[in-house]
C-alpha cells in the first residue's frame, strides 16, 4: 500500500503527532475536548514563504478567508500576505478587524445583497463586480452616499482551467461577466460618476494539480488581460490572475510543484511587460495556502464488529468535516489521509471503517482503511484539514456541539 504523500512528512519514528510541537494530550486539554481543529502556524508561515521564494516578486499574494476564515487564522494571513479575499459581510469584518488597510480587500461573490455593496463601498474595499446589473446597483448605492466605489470587473473567461477539482470560469458560468461583454461595459465607464474602475479579476477554477494546465491557463489570461487593456486604453491599476493551486488529498496525487509554477508565471511577465506597465498583478489562493497545515482531530469511543467488518465509532464526523465525507453521498468518495495519532510509529495491522456519531450511514471518516489497531481513547487525525472544514460543514447537523478551532 502507498504511504500518502501527507502522511510521509510526518515523523513516524515517534509515537505521537506532534502539530507545531504540541502533544495531541496537550491540544486536547487546551481545546477542553474533542473533536477539533488544529492549524499549524509554523505550517502556513512556511508556505507562504516558499511560495514567495517560488513567485517572481512582482506577483502579490491573497488569501481567500473562504478557505478557512478563523479569525486568529484571517490575522496571521493578513500580517503574511499582500491582501485579504472575502466573500461576505461576515468576512468582511474578520478581515477589517485585522486592522489591514481596506485598500487591500477585495470583496467577491455572486448574488451580492444591496446591503453588503452598501458595507463594501462604505468600507473602501475593492467590490469585484460579476454582473451589469450588480454594477448598476453600486453605482445607484454610491451615488445615494456621495461616495466613489472601487471596483474591479470579473471576467467569466472564454477559455477553462483543465483538470481543476471545480470549474469557475469558461462556458455558461453564474460568476464574472462574460469575456465578449467586458468591452462594451468598459465603455459605459469611461465617463461613469461615483466608481472608480481599478481592474480586472480572471478567475478560472481550483484544486488543480497540473502544471501543463496551469500554464494554459495563465497564458490565456495574460492574453484576455491584454486584450481588455488595450481596449480600455491604459493600464489598469491591479489584475487578479485566480489561483487554482491545489493540494493533494488523495493517494496517488502528487504535490504540486510551485517553483514551476513561478518559472512559467516568470516568463509570461517577461513576454507581457510591454502593456503592464505599473498594473499589480496578484495571485488570489486560499487551500494552497492553509489547506495542508489543519489536522482535525476526534476521540474513538469504541470499536465494534459487524459481520466480519471492524468499526471505530468516533465523536466527530461529517457535521464538522464534510469534505472528508463526501459531502453527503454527493462525489464518489475517497479516503483523506488518515492516522492513529498516538500510533503513528506502529504498522498498519487492519482494516477498518471509523463511523462518526451521527444517525446516518453517511458519517464516515475513513473507510475500509488500513492502520494501527486502535483501541477506545486513542486519537483519530484526519490530515489536510485546513481548509473548507468546520465553516463549510453542516455544524448543527443532530444538533451536537461545533468544533472547537486552534491556531497553534
């Protein structure tokens, strides 16, 4: 059986995980109980700081709060990173509450309420409009404020991220403005009152693992972004290139390279750098950055056998980790990489499937797994679990408690 990729950078010479150098004994006490999350700090400052070392330095970084908007996590991201990503009034105000400059938020999403354009222009955060309509209503909230709202226009590109985990972009999409429509609505706001054009935000999918589709990618929108310059007829102020790095989940998958990815990214700047100009370019990434640093970690109440099958039945399950479920019977489900995280230096010795405690056979963690024998009172870890985990889970689900969330 192949180790996962996640599971060999662990130490398994000793006996327990150890996150950021604290014993899951010590977590456990600190968070009061079980179930919980658990981000490594030391994990993501690394990241961060590889992928700026991968990066040409003219490409600025964000953080999508979506991927995991713990606010403890959201101030550590903010003191690390270029700009903050939010999609919410809610996270809007975990972002402002960093105390980062709002000229360095960017607020995106489909369907946005008049009320949270009113917050957004009130804020002085970049709003990135995805329709005619939603930038005819800032303009009708901006005016009835007195104030000038910044936007940037998303572009629904007429091309796709191949092989993303989720695609955001090319063909009938209900995010961005079609590519063949940008023009004529950067006409109409060449004599707009009351927004202030600042750019563009070309966003083609995520969770991608192939560099080859990267660079297609990134080629197309430098080309896309070129195209809408020279129409729009001078440089815009800043260009959001996406993201789509993703991270593996699954055995098999390979890590994505990111040097790679900052030496195609290098020669595109190179080729393009005629009509850049001064624009600041930015890479907008949230799993990539957070993804791998969480650990989510439940209890094993007992084991019991059916049939022939062993189970381990857990105190955390889908309604904290939905991903890690399959969301509900809705994607052909895969195992995340799984440990005993008091046995990791023990050999896999059986096969079994870890239940959660809710009334659905839907709740599994890890099926038909091989690992340590684990007995009552031994800690199950679920790696890869900083990102989309408890707030994109359903929390009151049989109404057990959430999940606590540490940064350590």
């Amino acid at each position: 059986m192949k180790t996962h990729a996640a599971v060999q950078r662990l130490d398994l010479t000793n006996p327990e995980l150890l996150i950021n150098g604290w014993s899951l004994e010590s977590l456990t006490l600190r968070a009061g109980r079980t179930p919980f999350f658990a981000y490594d700090r030391s994990h993501i400052q690394e990241r961060v700081g590889q992928l700026r070392e991968q990066l040409p330095p003219r490409i600025g970084l964000h953080y999508a709060i979506k991927a995991n908007p713990m606010p403890a996590v959201v101030q550590l991201m903010s003191e690390l990173v270029d700009g903050l990503d939010v999609a919410s009034v809610g996270e809007l105000r975990v972002a402002l509450d960093t105390g980062i400059a709002p000229s360095r938020v960017s607020f995106a999403g489909p369907a946005k309420g008049d009320h949270e354009l009113a917050a957004a222009i009130g804020s002085g955060v970049l709003i990135n409009v995805e329709s005619p309509a939603e930038l005819e209503r800032i303009q009708v909230i901006a005016c009835e404020r007195g104030m000038t709202a910044r936007i940037a226009l998303r572009v629904n590109p007429d091309f796709e991220l191949k092989s993303s985990g989720m695609k955001m972009g090319g063909g009938a999409k209900p995010f961005g403005i079609d590519a063949e429509r940008i023009p004529a609505l950067l006409d109409t706001l060449r004599e707009s009152s009351f927004v202030s054009l600042c750019g563009l935000h070309i966003f083609c999918g995520s969770q991608n693992l192939r560099a080859d589709s990267l660079a297609q990618a990134h080629a197309q929108t430098f080309d896309l972004a070129r195209r809408l310059t020279e129409h729009w007829g001078q440089p815009f102020e800043s260009i959001n290139i996406g993201g789509g790095l993703g991270i593996p989940y699954f055995p098999g998958e390979p890590a994505l390279d990111g040097a790679v990815i900052g030496e195609q990214l290098a020669a595109l700047l190179g080729e393009h750098q005629n009509w850049l100009a001064d624009t600041e370019l930015v890479m907008e990434l949230g799993r990539y950055l957070v993804g791998e640093a969480g650990y989510y970690v439940c209890r094993i109440i007992e084991r019991k056998e059916s049939r022939g099958q062993t189970f381990l039945m857990c105190d955390g399950g889908l309604h904290h980790h939905l991903a890690n479920s399959g969301n509900f019977g809705q994607v052909l489900r895969k195992n995340y990489p799984v440990v005993i995280g008091n046995r990791l230096n023990q050999p896999a010795s059986e096969t079994v499937t870890a239940q959660g405690p809710l009334c659905t056979p839907l709740d599994v963690i890890a099926d038909r797994m091989e690992l340590p024998r684990a007995e009552p009172g031994d800690w199950l870890v679920v790696l890869q679990s900083g990102a989309y985990g408890a707030s994109a889970s359903p929390a009151a689900f049989l109404g057990h408690p959430p999940a606590v969330e540490l940064l350590v």
